[in-house]
C-alpha cells in the first residue's frame, strides 16, 4: 500500500516511526459519524434495529460516540431514514451515494469540512479506548485506519479532508471501494491484536455470535459485582459429527457414544438437522402464543425446557453451538452438510452400499462392518473404546494431549 508519502504504522507497544508524543501533534477530530446506510442484504432486515445487550446497535453505537465526540453524527440513505428517535443534538446527514460507504464518508467530509472519525452501524463492540487510539495516530496523514492480521478495519478509521476530493473522484467515476483511496492519501495504519472492537454483525450467524459475547460480559459483571470469582469464558465445547449413508446406524452410534462419554465425567450435547418438524400441538398454550405472532418462546417446567423460535435463515452450526451449549464438553452433531471439523463416519457394508462417503484421511475415525484401511477403524459395538479416543484425541481428558 503506498501513499502521496510514507505508510506510517503504530504497533500495540509502538512502532519504528519516531511519534514522540503523538497527542499533542495529532490534528483534533471533533465529529463522530456512524455509517448506517448499508443494503443488509445478508441479513435480510434492517440491522440498525438488531437488538444486543438491551439496545439496539444504532442505540449502542450513537452512545458510544458522543463519549468521545461533542459533534456526532448518523449517516443514511434518503430513503432509508433512522428508523428510531435520536439524542437531543445529534444530526442526520443523507449519502450522495447511497449503497456504498465511501458514500457516506465524502457525504460526512462535504458536510463538515473537518476531520471525521466513521464507524460501521452494525459493529458490535465497539470500544472507546480503541478509537482513541485512532484518534491519537491522526498527525500529518489524511486517513488513520486499524489493521488486524493484516486486515484493514475502514469503517473504524479516521478520515481527514484531504480524502474528500479524492472519494468524490472516485464516486464520478463509479468506484466505489474505499481501498482505491487509500493509494491517493497519505495513511497511517495502527496495528491491533484483537478483531473485537470491529467484530461486525452481517448474517444471523453473526448476531448470535454477538449475543453468545454480550451474554458472556454480563455474566463477568454480575460476578464482579456480587464479589465472585470471574466466570470462565471463551471456551467453547467441543464439536464432533457422525455421518454416513441412509441406514448405516448414524443415530444408533451416538445412542451408544453419549453414555460411554458421560462415564467419562463429561457433559454431552447433541444437535440434529432436519428438514422440517413441530416441537408444540396445536391448541396448546404456548402454540397459541406462537399462532398469535410470538417469534420466539419458551416452554419450562421444573425439570426441563425447550426454546423455540423462528428463523428468517436457517442457523449455522456453529452459532447452534455458541448459542445454546455454554458449559458442555462436547457437542456431537447429526444431519449437517460440509461442515468443517472432526467427523466420525459410520459405514455398514450390509446396508448395500459399495463404499464410504469420506477418503480415510478426510475422517477421524470410521466405524464400519467392512475390510477398509483406516487409521482409526472400530467395529461396530466398539463405542467405549470409540469414546475414549475421541475424548483423547479432542483433548476433554485430564493429562490428554
């Protein structure tokens, strides 16, 4: 990436470039802007309105920039207005572009005629301490942008009136990716280790990813404040599939694996696709709370419950996974396509069919009735021995690698 001058880069603890102290020579950006006139396309609604932690992510990202900047700003297209009432002061500004960011950001410079710091409406987290250190790096450049990884961050980047004529340029021509800009500018990049303050909420994926998080902060503050010990975080269960062909005995082997994992001491989960089902019966309470409109509902007893809920996409395993198996082992999964990950495949010659699904080394184990080389074959009735290598090869066992 190259500029007008040299590409400046400020690391976690600093970089080769003398900054000095980059506070007091850094140009002073007063106007906050959220960017919140994008398609959703992936979405499939309005993400602005997504709810996390009680708020909504336009609520959640306006408060978050008027901690830092007394001028603060949302821009959108004209005919997508903010579909919520706003804090007393702040303005809504409509793209000259609408559709595409680099939009919005020439909309913002145009508007103020001052440097702008842009933030992405659908980000989830994020932190004042991060913009500040954006803010910081903004001394003799035109734009200050995070990297991660090797990944630009540009709708979490400071962009200073030296971009404008160029974006409008650009937009004249049709161009509308922000990183055609960057080789127009003078940019300075600030290296972060973490991805979670520009963790971005584009799928329904994404959005329990986000809850499965905010859940998590929630839990850490009730602990913090009660005076208990911080609740364990960030890990997550192991995932193992049994696959294989109609009739091979898919659902029998994990009948016969969850007993032997539990001898193990650990805790078991299970996830099965299907095409289609019904959970309640009809002329039921909660059936008729879901026939009167309830998206989502919850139906509890004593000694167990069940929460149902309707997708407008269909949930990835994943987020299955992040969302409703917080504290277990292992989670072990039936049903699901081209999923990456371990997998167990199940294949029984007498069942008619000629071959497996998977090469032997596209499997962790097989079980089958048939003469084929694998690493790691069991015969059928061999769930214990079975069970104790996935636990061991998962590293759930106490002094396993």
């Amino acid at each position: 990436m190259s500029g007008r001058g040299p590409l400046n880069e400020t690391g976690e603890a600093g970089s080769s470039v003398m900054r000095r102290d980059a506070r007091a020579f850094a140009e002073k950006v007063t106007v906050g802007v959220l960017l919140a006139g994008g398609e959703a396309r992936r979405m499939g609604r309005d993400k602005r309105t997504l709810r996390l932690a009680g708020a909504t992510l336009l609520e959640r990202n306006v408060a978050l920039l008027r901690t830092v900047f007394p001028i603060v700003a949302v821009s959108v297209r004209e005919d997508r207005p903010v579909p919520l009432t706003l804090p007393a002061g702040v303005e809504v500004i409509n793209d000259i572009m609408p559709g595409c960011p680099l939009g919005g950001i020439a909309t913002a410079l145009s508007h103020f005629q001052a440097p702008v710091f842009v933030l992405a409406a659908d980000t989830a987290f994020a932190e004042r301490a991060a913009v500040q250190r954006v803010l910081d790096a903004f001394t003799g450049v035109d734009m200050v942008v995070p990297i991660v990884d090797g990944h630009l961050e540009p709708l979490h980047a400071v962009y200073g009136r030296g971009c404008l004529e160029p974006a409008r340029a650009l937009l004249e021509a049709g161009r509308t990716s922000i990183l055609e800009l960057l080789p127009k500018v003078r940019v300075a990049t600030v290296g972060f280790e973490s991805i979670d303050p520009f963790f971005n909420i584009n799928t329904p994926e994404d959005l329990e990813t986000a809850r499965y998080r905010a859940d998590e902060e929630r839990q850490q503050e009730s602990a913090a404040s009660a005076g208990r010990p911080p609740v364990p975080t960030g890990v997550r269960p192991a995932v193992v599939g049994v696959i294989g062909k109609p009739d091979g005995g898919k659902t029998t082997l994990i009948e016969q694996l969850i007993p032997e994992l539990k001898a193990l001491g650990l805790r078991v989960g299970t996830v099965k696709r299907v095409a289609d089902f019904e959970i309640d019966r009809p002329g039921k309470d909660s059936w008729r709370h879901h026939e009167a409109g309830a998206e989502s509902y919850v139906v509890a007893s004593p000694a167990r419950l069940a929460f149902v809920a309707d997708l407008r996409q269909e949930m990835g395993l994943g987020a299955i996974v992040a969302r409703f198996f917080d504290g277990f082992d292992v989670v072990i999964w039936e049903g699901f396509k081209a999923e990456d990950g371990a997998v167990i495949e199940v294949f029984r010659e007498g069942a008619g069919h000629s071959a497996p699904l998977c090469r032997s080394d596209e499997s962790l184990a097989l079980v089958t009735d048939a003469h084929i080389e694998h690493e790691h074959r069991f015969a059928f009735g061999e769930a214990g021995p079975l069970a104790r290598f996935v636990a061991e090869h998962l590293g759930l066992l106490v002094g396993s690698a």
